[in-house]
C-alpha cells in the first residue's frame, strides 16, 4: 500500500469528530434462531451482503485430510438446487444463485470456512433459501465430488501464480501444527483419495449451527434478515468442542525452506510470529508492518501487482496465534541486500525507540491501511465475523484505529522484541527455464 494513499485515507477519518465514550455499537446483534446475528446496516449502498462462519476451518482436518476442508465447502456450492425462477431441472448452486441476481462464494482459513452471499436485497431473497437448501442437503455424491475437485483445481492453478502466497504457504506449513499448516485449498492429488463417506463426515461433524457467526451488512433489512435466519435453521443443532490452536514460533536460527517455480527471479518470504486481533500487542504490530513495508517501496499514487512491487506484507489475524509475514520481489531487490535490511530494521527497532517524527508518521501509515481493510462489504462481513469467532466485541476493529493512535514508542520496541527478532524463510527461486 503507497504511504499517500494511506494518508489520504487517514486525513478523511480525522475529518469526522471524534465520537464520545460510550461510543454506541455500529453492529447492532440479532437473534436469529439458535445463533446470534449481526447487522451493520449501511443505507448508502446498494446491495447487502450475508456471510456465514462455521468453525471447519483447516485445523479440523487431521493429518490424513489434506483439502477435506475446502472440498466440503467447495460441493456445497455444487450441490444441484431446483432455480429460483420456479420448475426446472437442478443446478449447481453456484449457477442457481447467479441466475437469482447474486454471487456466493467461500473463503477457507486456519480455524474457519466462511461463505458469502452478495446482491441486491430482492436479489437475497431469492438466493438465501437457495443456499440453505444446499446446506440443508449438500450432495456428496461422486460427480458432485468431482466436480468440486475440478472447480478447486483451478483455484489452486490460479493462486501458484501469486508468488508471495506461495511463499505464504511454505511459511504457514512450519508455522502451524497439524492439518492447519495445509494449504486452504488443499493439494488436488490429495483430495482424489476422498469418498462421498469422507466428506459427508466431516460436514456432519463441523457444520454445526450452536458455533455458526452469522453476518448481515450494506442494505440490511427483511430480506438479509430471512436469508441468515435459513442458513441457521439448515444447520444441524449442536456445537462441537473446542481446539487450542497449536503453532511452533521460529527459533533463534531461521529455518529456510526452498521451493522452484517458472519465475525470472528469486522471491523471498519472512514469517514472524504475531499478536493477534484483540491482542494488546496488535496495534503495535501494525505499526511495525507498516514500517517493514517501507523498507523498499517507492511511494505512489496506486498500488501496483506484487510483480511490480518490491516488498508487501500479509498479516494473518483471522488466526490466534497470528502470522506476519513479508515478501521481496528478488527482481527489484537483491535477496541478500533486502534479507540483511530487514534484519538490521527489526532488530534496530527493538534496541531504540523510534523518535517522534518517525512514529507518528508509520502509525499514521499504520492506521490508513486499517482503514483501507474494511472498504469492501465482503471485508466488513469477514471482520465482524472475524472478531465474534474469536471471542471479541463484533466491533472490535472499530476500536483498531484509535488503538493505534495511542501506539507509544516504548510499545513498538517491546513488541518487535518479543515478536520480530525471529522469523523462518521461504525461497522461492527460478526453476531452469522459468521465464
């Protein structure tokens, strides 16, 4: 993100007055049948947006179940459905719900599946009942299967075009214990091996209604409102217990994990363990991302594809423990010049505070890019449901932005002591031939 755009966003937050404690939620909570909904209406816009977290993210898979995940996910959304139009012959609820005038898709993280449905309110009504039928009935049988695989084949193909998430996911598998280290779409040789039995058992098992979050955002009203009310009600009844997420943080000596793919030149990714949303730690770590992501760009007015960037950041806060990582694009960075930077960034950061010109102007970077992350309905679905998962306030990323405003010096040395004196490499280099 260009440090001008960020500025721009911060300048137009600092215009509104600043609100009076007790500030009056944003997201007002909902009942919607044996689990809680919340609402941040939005009368500006003109369309809603419905999402719906279940607790069958990677880390419910075993050791055994590479992709399980992501291929239960992905055949809810080919689960043939009679159209919304009337009498018809079944499709795939991807196509159902795109012939009613909206779009639903899924996201798989470390510790949830989340599904989204977006359109116009009329357009919700039509679709929602579409896609509580799947849930209410998701087909496991082997076409539907194959299918699913074929859909997330081509998702896989596209994602190993993003060199940095590759990268990403090298660093994820050493980071993480267990299935939550796999790739969230899996690895498709691995997901051949599963049986409609396999998949069945693992919806039946996790899609459970007592720890669904259910989101309603934009144009709320009658319509988001019946729509979360069916996907709850699709659900079997019931909670499932609880898993400590297990991650092992980087050790004094780096681990290096080297992978070849048909690029020009070498990308490396550095992963830091990192405080999570809610942390007291986190506003900090913000800071300290967006003084990492400095090191090497040059600002601009937009903010270019990875290829055309030196360096970016991904923070992955919809985990706890959290997961820091950032990127160098080798072909407009020297790996050893930017791996030994970095060194000397962090670790100078963790022997003297930073003075005043310099904090004030990364927190003021730190707090644009906040801004930034929740523009997009799909992204303030994904954060209010983020932080209810995690056991926060549904408005808890309202509270980010002033957080960092009170970000001291002090605060940014202690967390890049505690957090950013140790990370593990990813290399992803030219394999013979690449372009």
């Amino acid at each position: 993100m260009s440090a001008p755009l960020a500025a721009a966003a911060l300048a137009a937050a600092l215009a509104a007055p600043p609100a009076l404690p007790p500030a009056t939620p944003r997201t007002a909570v909902v009942d919607v049948g044996g689990a809680k909904g919340y609402v941040r209406a939005d009368r500006g816009v003109s369309l809603a947006g419905v999402g719906l977290l279940v607790r069958a993210g990677l880390d419910r898979q075993t050791t055994a179940q590479n992709g399980l995940a992501a291929l239960v996910a992905q055949a809810v959304l080919e689960t043939p459905v009679a159209p919304a139009s009337g009498p018809g012959a079944a499709v795939a609820l991807t196509d159902a719900v795109e012939s009613a005038g909206a779009s639903v898709g899924f996201a798989v993280s470390t510790q949830h599946v989340r599904f989204y449905l977006e359109g116009t309110p009329p357009a919700l009504a039509r679709a929602g009942p579409l896609l509580a039928r799947a849930f209410a009935a998701p087909s496991f049988d082997p076409a539907t299967l194959a299918a699913a695989r074929a859909a997330l084949a081509e998702r896989i193909s596209e994602s190993d075009d993003d060199t940095a998430l590759v990268g990403l996911q090298m660093l994820r598998s050493t980071y993480y214990r267990g299935g939550a280290g796999f790739p969230a779409l899996g690895d498709p040789s691995a997901t051949v091996a599963y049986a409609p039995a396999d998949a069945r058992a693992f919806f039946e098992r996790w899609y459970l209604r007592g720890d669904a979050v259910v989101t309603e955002v934009g144009r709320t009203g009658p319509e988001t409102d019946a729509a979360s009310r069916a996907l709850v009600a699709a659900l079997h009844a019931g909670s499932a217990p609880g898993e400590e997420l297990a991650a092992r943080a980087p050790a004094a000596s780096p681990k290096r994990i080297v992978t070849q793919r048909p690029i020009g030149a070498t990308f490396v990714v550095l992963g830091f363990a990192a405080p999570p949303l809610g942390d007291r730690d986190f506003p900090a770590a913000l800071v300290i991302r967006a003084l990492l992501e400095d090191v090497f760009e040059r600002t601009a007015a937009t903010t270019p594809p990875a290829v055309f960037r030196r360096v970016g950041t991904i923070y992955g806060y919809d985990a706890a423990p959290a997961q820091l990582s950032i990127w160098m694009n080798g072909a407009l960075i020297d790996p050893a010049t930017g791996l030994a930077a970095i060194e000397v960034l962090s670790k100078g950061t963790a022997a003297k505070p930073l003075n005043a010109a310099t904090l004030a102007r990364y927190k003021e970077t730190a707090h644009g890019a906040w801004v930034l992350e929740t523009i997009s309905l799909d992204q303030r679905a994904f954060a209010i449901g983020n932080a209810v998962a995690h056991g926060l306030d549904p408005d808890a990323n309202d509270a980010v932005g002033e957080a960092i405003r009170r970000v001291t010096a002090a605060d940014v040395q202690r967390v890049a002591k505690k957090y950013f004196q140790r990370f593990d490499v990813a290399l992803i280099v030219p394999r013979e031939g690449g372009s």
